[in-house]
C-alpha cells in the first residue's frame, strides 16, 4: 500500500483525484500535457487500474482531463488556485462574508455541553447549546464547525439557530449586544472525523479558527471552533512599515 493511503477512511480514488488535482494546480502537470498511462500510475501508486480510472474520471467530469484518441489523456484544464475564502479581521466583515456566499449547511449533531475556556475567554455562561454543522459551496464542503452558544440565546430562536447562519441570526437580534470579538488562527493537519466530513486526505492542511463573543458583561455568549479545509482559505494582512 502507498503511504499516502494509510490511516484514511476516504475512499483511494478520491485521494487518487486530490493528488492528481494539486499536480495540475502546481504545475507539474501544465496544461496540454500527456499524462502517464494507466499502467504506470498503477504501479507509482500501488493500486488497482479500476481506482486509477475512477480518479480520472472524476477529473474529467471537472473538465481538467480528456482522454484522446490515439494521444492518451491530455490536461485540457486549470485547477482553481483562487482562495475565495479570507480570513475576516472584524465582526462586520465576517458577517458580511456569510451574506454573500450563503453556504450550504448540514447539521451533524446537537446536544447541550460546555466548551474548554481559557482565563482569558470571560466568564461562561450556565448553558451552551452545541451544534455541530458542516458549511458547502456548490456541493463541496469547506470547514467543520462547533458552535456553542449561551443557550439562553439560543431558545428565543431555536428554528433560526439551527437552520441559519448563527452570526447572522445574532447580528439580527436587537437584545443580544456583543461588546467584544476576538479570533485565533492555527494551521494544522485533517484527522480522520474532519478529512472524512472535508472530503481531503487524512493529514492535509487545515486552518483552525476560534471565536469568541462577550456581551457587556463578559460573559462568553458564542464560541466557535472552525476547521477549514486548507485550498479554501487566505490569509492577507497588512504589515506596519
């Protein structure tokens, strides 16, 4: 078995699809290029012909390969290298952000739980309600998100909660104030749960960001732990000169 299958519950010819993805996004495969035959990327990857094909044809059906009489399979398309998603810097701007992608949300699991604090989170709040969701655009997922909010929040609008964007229901909320807002970023690798629901590879690169909401009186009223996929996201910040 090749080593970049160990340890993953994703199917091969979808690992198979990603590598041979990033190859046409990097370069190595430009297009116009004849791509090795079926017979040497079985034996590169150690894999049946029949997990070969099906990553092709993943990749044809995104318009980035074709096979050609008498030529082979050619390239005859770019891989998006476009980071559509920023790293937003103020509570405005991330609202903003939901406003006009409007992702698609799956709900994975709701329950009621405590979140880990730090000292310097604030003070917590009696309840969280925790709901666990996965956000899409055009039917690919991109981040795996925890949310727990101060459940007494959460009951003046459970329908909303569960199947909207939680920051924009709270942006529309006239009696929930948020006097601070902070975030940290991590970058760090897929286990198994998060390359399963991201559809990527076990050990790719992710992003990690956690947000945490006070109200005026400290206490923490929103608490996400957001898990993005690393082709999706960008970090652009101005330096001081």
């Amino acid at each position: 078995m090749h080593s970049i299958f160990r340890d993953s519950s994703i199917p091969r010819n979808v690992q198979l699809a990603d590598l041979f993805r990033q190859r046409i996004a990097r370069g190595i495969w430009p297009l116009g290029h004849k791509l090795p035959s079926l017979e040497e990327l079985v034996r590169e990857f150690d894999v049946a012909r029949v997990t070969v094909r099906q990553a092709m044809n993943r990749l044809a059906r995104e318009g980035l390969v074709s096979p050609q009489q008498g030529r082979g399979t050619m390239v005859t398309g770019g891989a998006a290298t476009d980071r559509w998603l920023n790293v937003q810097t103020t509570l405005d701007d991330l609202h903003k952000v939901y406003l006009d992608t409007k992702p698609e949300l799956t709900n994975l699991g709701e329950s009621v739980a405590m979140p880990q604090l730090t000292a310097i989170d604030g003070t917590p709040a009696p309840e969280y309600r925790l709901l666990r969701r996965l956000h899409q655009r055009d039917g690919v997922p991109y981040c795996v998100i925890s949310i727990y909010l101060d459940n007494r929040i959460f009951n003046r609008a459970p329908q909303r909660f569960r199947n909207e964007i939680v920051i924009s229901v709270l942006r529309t909320m006239r009696s929930v104030k948020v006097a601070r807002a902070r975030q940290t970023l991590t970058i760090n690798a897929a286990d198994v749960e998060v390359a399963s629901h991201l559809q990527i590879p076990v050990n790719s690169p992710t992003a990690e960001v956690r947000r945490v909401f006070n109200d005026p009186a400290g206490t923490i009223i929103y608490l996400a732990e957001v898990t993005y996929r690393g082709d999706f996201i960008r970090l652009e910040m101005n330096l001081r000169v």
